[in-house]
C-alpha cells in the first residue's frame, strides 16, 4: 500500500490506521512500525507518523481498537460533545453485548488496551451510534445518563452546557429518566438531581442564568422571588415579592446580539416603568463574578422602595 493511500486514509481518521483497513501484509505493516511510518498504538492500529497526538485520536483509536460496534462513551463522550471540563485521562468505550462467547473474549481483550476503559451495560437503550468528528460515540441524553455513573459531580455541568446549547431539553431528560429509573440503574440519581437543579418552582429554567440568581438570593439572604412570573402582560424572569421590582437576566445569546430584542427589552422596561415598576438588569457576568454587588444593588433598591405599594397591573 502507497504512502500516499495511508496518509489519505489517516487524514479521515485523526491520523488513525487499523490494519484490516489496509491491503498491508502482516509483514509489511511490521515493517512499517519498525521504521518509523507508522507509530503502534494498540494492537492492529497505528498512528501516521508526523500527525498530531490528540484526544480525538486516542479516542479514534480506542474505538478502531475494540473493533466494529465500538462507541465512545462516559467521560471521553462528554468531551465530544463539549459537557467535560477537561480532557479524559483514558478512554471511556461501550462494546457491543450480544452474550456470545466471542464477544466475552473480545471484551476481555479490550480490558488490556492501554489507556482504555471498556464498559458492558446490561442497559442497551439509546445506544445508536451519534457521529463526532467522524468518531462513533454515545448520545448526548445516553452519555448524561452514563456519565453520572461515573463522574456524577459533572453531570450538573454537562447538563447545563446542553441545555444552554440546546443539545437537549428538560422534556427530552425528563423522558430520559422515565426510560432508564429502574432500580439500581447506576447515574439515574446523578442525573434527576442535576434536572433538579435546573428547575424552578417546577417550571424549567430556560438558561444558566435563573439557577445563578437562585443562588444568588439565597446565598445573601435577599427577599423571596417569584420566578417567570406574569408582569402586566409579561413573563418577566424575576419578581421580588410584596414589591414593585422585577429582576431580568440578560444574555448575550438573547439579548445581546440580537438587536430586535435589545430595542424590545427597553421599550418594555420604559413601559414597565411608566406604571410604577422598577426592572433591575444584570447580566450572567456580573451575577456569577459579582454576585455580592449585584445582591447590594438589589437589597439597596428594595430597601429604597420599602413600603411602595404594588403597582396596579390591571
């Protein structure tokens, strides 16, 4: 096989060979490895020299090693998707169980690749193949699921990268948990949790930045809030109870690039503010790297409005 064929073939695979994919000899691919054009990796699979050594090439590699149905899965799936904090240490793989001999002994085998992790769930829902960087790979509802039964301090992380980034909604993890809560079922308690967190008075939140404000008050002790309540026509985000002021969270996915509804906000807080409501903004910066001057600002507009009567929404 051609140098020219090899390097074709590793540049659709992050720099990634297995041997079966070539018309190369046993000989000749050993001959290749010992003079250095190709770089071992697993047994079978071999890197291109000169190719950058990356996270997507080690998982590439892992899921060419265990061999067809091979997924990325767990931590190494959340780093696919861009829910992990950081780059994996090993390589979390799922590998096909069809509970014949010689799937046992090949996921026996697997055990011994170096720097991976094979796994063999009992549980085989949403297990359809997602593609990432042309890398096989877990869902993003399956690799929440499996990732709290391993890392279960990432999932509320991970969960809100895909909500944010609208990978996933609260209903599709909600059907999620309904499908895979039965007893026993590692990650399910790591993932209902984490839906909790990002739930509000039962109604969904609908960024990062109401779970933040939820801290927020909390954390400095400020009057209760009311969240996405009805304001003179108008879901707002925040109502501070038994008083005019109406806190929104603004965004820049929503509310900064979008001009439309940049212009729309002001002419609702002027309108807000002609019938005696006073509408406190504050962006996702400022309440999660300041949230104590936010919380002073808030606490300080409440105590100058003390005693204000509700205006008259009618």
């Amino acid at each position: 096989m051609r140098l020219a064929d090899l390097d074709q073939l590793a540049r659709r695979q992050h720099g990634v060979i297995e041997r079966g994919q070539t018309t190369m000899s046993s000989s000749a691919w050993h001959r290749a490895t010992e003079n250095g054009t190709l770089i071992p990796l697993h047994r079978r699979v071999a890197r291109l020299a000169g190719t950058a050594a990356t996270p997507q090439q080690q998982m590439m590699a892992a899921v060419l090693a265990a061999g067809p149905g091979a997924m990325v899965s767990h931590r190494s799936a959340a780093f696919l998707h861009g829910m992990s904090p950081g780059r994996p240490h090993v390589v979390d793989i799922i590998v096909p169980t069809s509970g014949t001999g010689h799937v046992r002994e090949r996921t026996a085998w697997v055990r011994g690749l170096a720097g991976v992790r094979p796994h063999r769930p009992s549980d085989r829902g949403r297990l359809t193949p997602h593609r990432i960087d042309d890398i096989a790979c877990t869902n993003v509802l399956r690799t929440l699921l499996d990732l709290g039964a391993v890392a279960p301090n990432l999932v509320p992380g991970a969960v809100g990268h895909a909500l944010t980034n609208r990978l996933v909604s609260l209903d599709a993890i909600a059907t999620c948990l309904l499908e895979h809560g039965r007893p026993g079922r590692a990650g399910v308690g790591a993932l209902r949790r984490a839906l909790d967190e990002w739930t509000i008075d039962a109604k969904p939140a609908d960024s990062v930045l109401e779970p933040a404000m939820r801290r927020l008050v909390a954390n400095y002790g400020l009057p209760p809030v009311e969240f996405h309540p009805m304001v003179g026509g108008r879901e707002v985000d925040f109502r501070v109870l038994g008083t005019p002021i109406v806190i929104e969270c603004d965004g820049w996915t929503f509310h900064g690039r979008d001009r439309e509804q940049f212009e729309r906000d002001r002419r609702d807080d002027a309108e807000f503010a002609a019938h005696g409501w006073i509408v406190l903004r504050f962006t996702y910066r400022a309440i999660t790297t300041q949230p104590g001057r936010v919380a002073g600002q808030i606490r300080a507009t409440i105590e100058r409005w003390a005693g204000v009567a509700d205006p008259d929404v009618a």
